[in-house]
C-alpha cells in the first residue's frame, strides 16, 4: 500500500526512520510487513503507481548530491521528496539540485528517533492529518509561564496550538471555541500543577478531553499526586531539575523540546482510536440494521447492500473542512463504484455555524456529511433507497 525510499547519506538514520515508521503503522492499526515497503537508492525499479510514495534524503555534507538520479526518479514518480540535512547552513552543497526549491528539514537533536520526519511522511502518505492542531489546557495563576513557552516551542514545529490567551479572537463565544478546538485537537496538553483541580475551566477541559477519546499528554508538576480520574492519560513527572534557574516559572529549553518530541510521536495512536470508535459505532449500527461491513486498506469502511450495492462511508476525525470533503470526492475506488460516499463525524462540541455550514455543503456537493447521532437515520434511508 505505502512505499517509502530513504537515500541516506548520514549512515545509520535510515535504520532509525524505519523503526520509528514501523512503530507509527502499527500505531495507525496497520500492519507494516504487509502494508509498508521501504526501498533504497538500487531498488526504485520497484516504485508502484497504486501506491503512496513518499522519498526521504538524508544527508550532512557533498555526499548528498550523488542521490541525484534517484530524486528525478522519485520526483518523476511522482512522489514528494523531503531533504533533511545536518544544518540548513549550506542547503545547496548538501542537495542535488533538482530540491533546491524544496524547503529542508533541519535534523533536530532532541528528536532521537526521527519522529518529526516520521510524522511528516504519514502526514504526505495521507495517514495522518495536515492540520497539526494541538490544545494546553493549565491554570493560568499557575502555569501562564510554561503554557506559553510550550505554545510558542510548538508553534515552531509547525504546530497550531490553543492557548486560551491567545487563540480566541475578539466578539467570538469564548466556550464555544473552546470545544470546538479542543474536539479539532490531535493531542491534549494538561499542565498538572498543584491546585489545578480548583479551577472550573480545567475541570471541565478533563472531562471533556476524556468524552471525546483524545490523548492527554499530563505533564506533572513536582510533589503532586495524581487523581485516580486521570489515570489512562500519558504521565510525565516533572522534577525540579527541569526548570529553568534563570527563568523562574519556565521549563529549561531540553525538556520542553523533548515534550514536543513525545507529543509528535504520540499523534497517531490518538487519531486512530478515535477513528476507531467512529467505525466502531457506525459497524454496530449497521449490524442492527442487517447490514454488512467492510473497512478497507485506506480505512474507509463499505456498508453493503448486496456485492455490487453499497454504500462507503469516510470516518473523519475532529473537525471536518472543504479540503476534507474534497479528499472523500477524490478517494480511489477499485472496481465497483459506491452508490453513495458519506463524510462521517461527530458533531459535539463542533459550533453550530459549522455544523451548518457543512449541512450547506452536504446539499450542494456529490460526498454528503453524517453526523453520528444520524447514522440510524441514515442506515434507515439507506436500506430503504439504495437496497431496494
């Protein structure tokens, strides 16, 4: 199904993207000795046109440029071809250059085991989203410091972060937002400071972040115990040495990149338990109905009427868009062409504009949006019309 070529010219981060690859496939609920095929500079004769292709360039110095034939190849493919380097002084001496034009990832330090690269390709490969949205939920007489040097280290890893200070623009419903991009969130970020159970606010976030399935990333602080409420989220222990002397309040500039670094690796198995309990749900309901299942490789899930008679429905988590929409329209079908294709989400915690506005789309637009509280409805419907 997936293809990845890695040109390593940097010895050995060939070995470490892999395992780190391998990890996240099996993280996504995917099998990577069936669904993953990794291939080197000698086996590009292998590249398939109905496979995702993805091609990474490793490389610290001139030695990079002697992958030349095989970025054409790649590019030709096509695939999107990412250069990391050891320093993006001197890009140009280390790329051929058919990529001067690409932007280049700096190889990061803090990341051991590629996990930003890693993401990037599951994000090219369409496995995981694009929108890299994650949420600090704190208390601000508390933690002020730290949320903001978090939002502003992973602002810088290109990621979209609330913080409530700083993410709700002015006029707009201030609660309203807050769900709506906490529900849009990859991953939660809780700051666990002492009294942070005695704000209302936080309490409701955990609740909330809890209901929705979202992955909790608890980053406690020193001496404080743990609520037996949060025990199924991700635990890091704070101790004294991580913050900073010099800057009273903040976490010292290593720990806060390696908490960037466990938040990337965490993305996948938290977007793909939630996709779960969406197939999850709308497999029990058409069950219910006498309807038969079938999820496919490039996780849509088919509701059959007969062999030739069905139904596929699109699972999207968070928030969905006009991009996402777009991408259900384009989804590949082998053989048999579905009767309908349906983008579904749950729609708690969305804001009525935009559930609206996705309602206006649905009746202008071939891929139609199902809410999951509508999923009997519409099996109903779909028993009724497209099985007769």
């Amino acid at each position: 199904m997936y293809q990845i070529a890695i040109l390593d010219a940097m010895a050995g981060q060939a070995v470490i993207l892999g395992g780190t690859l391998q990890a996240r496939f099996r993280d996504l609920g995917l099998d990577p000795s069936r669904d993953l095929e990794f291939l080197d500079e000698n086996q590009l004769g292998l590249l398939r046109a109905d496979c995702g292709r993805v091609g990474v360039l490793f490389s610290k110095g001139p030695d990079g440029q002697r992958f030349a034939a095989a970025v054409r190849t790649l590019l030709d493919s096509p695939a999107v071809v990412v250069p990391v380097v050891a320093s993006l002084t001197g890009f140009k001496d280390m790329v051929p250059s058919e990529l001067y034009s690409t932007n280049g990832m700096e190889l990061d330090p803090a990341d051991p085991d590629r996990e930003k690269i890693a993401a990037l390709v599951l994000e090219l490969l369409g496995l995981l989203r694009k929108r890299r949205r994650l949420f600090i939920s704190y208390k601000r007489t508390e933690s002020a410091a730290v949320a903001q040097q978090l939002y502003h280290a992973l602002d810088e890893r290109t990621f979209d972060v609330f913080l409530d200070t700083l993410s709700v623009r002015p006029a707009e419903q201030f609660q309203e937002q807050l769900w709506h991009r906490m529900t849009d969130s990859d991953v939660v970020i809780l700051l666990y400071t002492q009294s942070v159970h005695q704000s209302g606010w936080v309490e409701q976030e955990i609740e909330r972040a809890n209901g929705m399935k979202i992955t909790v990333v608890q980053l406690i602080w020193p001496g404080v115990p743990r609520d037996p409420k949060t025990q199924l989220f991700e635990p890091l222990y704070l101790d004294f040495a991580d913050f900073d002397p010099e800057c009273p309040g903040r976490l010292t500039a290593s720990k806060a990149s390696s908490i960037c670094t466990l938040v990337e690796s965490l993305r996948a198995s938290s977007l793909a338990r939630r996709e779960a309990e969406l197939v999850g749900t709308l497999r029990d309901r058409a069950a219910k109905h006498q309807l038969t299942t079938a999820v496919q490789p490039i996780r849509h899930v088919d509701v059959h009427c007969s062999a030739r008679n069905f139904a596929r429905v699109i699972p999207s988590v968070g928030v969905p868009d006009s991009e996402a929409i777009h991408a259900c329209a384009l989804a590949p079908v082998d053989g048999v062409q579905p009767g309908q294709i349906v983008l579904l989400y749950d729609s708690f915690n969305v804001t009525k504009t935009w559930t609206l506005h996705l309602d206006w789309l649905g009746g202008h637009l071939p891929v139609k949006t199902l809410k999951v509280f509508e999923v009997d409805t519409w099996l109903n419907n779909l028993s009724s019309n497209l099985c007769r």
